[in-house]
C-alpha cells in the first residue's frame, strides 16, 4: 500500500549543494520551523504490530519524513518483541538487515548487560554511557546504517535515558557556522574507523569516508558519526578538525532540536539513523526486570 504524506522535504532542488544557497535557505527554512513538540513528540500508539493501521502508518510515515524518527508505543507488547518489530519494518521498506557481530539469528540485536565473548568490550553491551554517534559507522561505506529501530523490552531501575538529534538539524548548525566545515566533513577521507581485530583475524578492515554523505539524486542527507575519542581517526588538516570540535560543541550545547527520554516498556523509536546518546544506567537486582533494549538495523531508509 502506498503511504499518503505530506511532501518530503528532499523535493526541494538539492538542498545540500555547497554553491546552490537558495535550495539550502528554502529547505533550511522548513525544518527549522518543524521542531520537536515539547516536552516529547507524539507518540504513535500502535494496536497491532503485525497489521499496522493505515492511520497509524500514515502517521509514523509523516512524522519520520518531516524529523528523521518517530516514537511509537505498542499497547500490548510481545513477550518475543523480535518478530513483531521485523514485520513493522517491514511496512516501512525496512528489509535488509545489518546482521552484526552481536546480532541474534532474527538479525535484530538485544542490547542487554552482558558477556558477548569477543576479544573487545563492546559498549553497548555494558552500563556505561555511550556518546553521540549514529549506528554502524563502522560498516564499510557499501553497508552503511540507513533505517533503525530501538525498542524497549525492559527499561533500567536508574538511567539509561537516550537523547535524539535529527542529523538535519547537526548539519544546519555546522553550515551556517562556516560552509567550509561541510565540505570538510564530506571529503572520501575525513573519518577512519580502525579495523576490528578478533582472536587475532582482522574481522572488518579500516573503514574510511566522510561524515556528511548526500544520496545520487542530492535528495538524501546521511551521517556517519562517532564522538568517541578512541578507535577514530580524523583526517589530519586544519579544517577537518575544526569542524569535528565544532561538530561535537553543537552536540554539546542546549538546543530545542535536542530530544531527551526514557524509553518505557513497549516504547520504541523508528528513524532514519538519527545521531542518539545513552546515559549510564543501574540494573534492578532481579534479573527478570534487567534492561533489555532490541535494535534492528537496516541498509534501507524509512520509504514515504
């Protein structure tokens, strides 16, 4: 069924050319008039997962569309969210999954306290804070992270709170700084990830592109991002770094595009790989109520 919406913003005649202002200034215009609705967007509440209203699908389609996620809230959550979130990325065009070295055999990924039993500490797997970066920055450019799902199964006792930035939004404050600092950030070298070494095997080689990356038809605007200061490597020239400490300052800094929340149990987040952070959390002792969040990753983005 093809989704009614509004018109997506990618019809403005390529927005994100460096030497076109005007396409930029009308595009700009439009999203900066669309922010978050405080304290939280709306919450798209869902009745059946496996056979989303068309109502419900419009509006998770226009909301997306218009910020890049939408929160949605299942009424009756699954004892097995798995299935269920597959079969609701798939209303959504979400059909290639990035089945990653965690992953379970669905592709999805329980992000949970726990030993993974890899050579590497894993992050996300841990209770510590996680900085802002969009997932899968790592894949090689051939597979980047397009689509996303986060679903809550169980929240933490203590913390674990996510904030979301539209990368749209990341990408307006950095050019109407310096557009210089763009160009930078979209240069085929400006960002290595260094390769991931298991068991002594390189599992996944150096991954080197830009940060800003605009799709062939120029309507597309996709970020790769890791505030981490370990494990990445920015190119070595006075702008690029520049506009990586000038990047990592707007993330930084309050600002009403900045979306902060705790997941509840049944909630969850769909966008187009939006930038996001996580809090440290503490764990309930019983194990039953543990935190357990489901990821799933797509090479697709979020279809109109």
């Amino acid at each position: 069924m093809k989704l009614i919406q509004d018109k997506p913003m990618s019809e403005h005649a390529r927005p994100f050319d460096l030497d076109d202002e005007s396409p930029y200034l009308a595009w700009r215009s439009q999203k900066l008039s669309l922010p978050p609705l405080p304290p939280l967007p709306p919450v798209v509440e869902i009745e059946d997962p496996t056979a989303i209203a068309e109502a419900q699908q419009r509006t998770l389609a226009q909301y997306c569309a218009s910020h890049n996620f939408v929160l949605f809230r299942f009424l009756q959550p699954p004892a097995d969210p798995a299935p269920a979130l597959k079969r609701m990325g798939a209303h959504f065009g979400l059909e290639h999954i990035d089945s990653n070295l965690c992953a379970d055999d669905s592709g999805l990924t329980e992000i949970t306290v726990k030993d993974t039993g890899t050579d590497n500490l894993y992050i996300p797997y841990t209770n510590r804070p996680i900085g802002w970066h969009t997932d899968g920055y790592y894949n090689t450019m051939a597979q980047q992270i397009h689509g996303m799902m986060l679903y809550c199964h169980h929240p933490a006792m203590e913390g674990g709170v996510n904030q979301l930035m539209d990368h749209h939004i990341a990408y307006i404050r950095l050019r109407d700084q310096n557009p210089e600092w763009i160009r930078a950030l979209m240069a085929d070298d400006a960002f290595t990830i260094p390769p991931n070494v298991e068991g002594g095997q390189e599992i996944r080689p150096a991954t080197v592109g830009p940060v800003f990356s605009v799709s062939a038809d120029g309507g597309r605007l996709h970020m790769r991002y890791s505030a981490r200061q370990r494990n990445v490597v920015w190119k070595d020239d006075t702008l690029t770094r520049e506009a990586a400490a000038a990047l990592l300052e707007v993330l930084n800094t309050e600002d009403p595009f900045i979306l902060e929340m705790k997941l509840s149990a049944g909630e969850g987040v769909l966008s187009n790989n939006i930038l996001h952070t996580r809090s440290g959390f503490s764990d309930s002792p019983d194990p039953a109520l543990k935190r357990v969040m489901y990821r799933a990753r797509y090479y697709d983005p979020v279809a109109p």
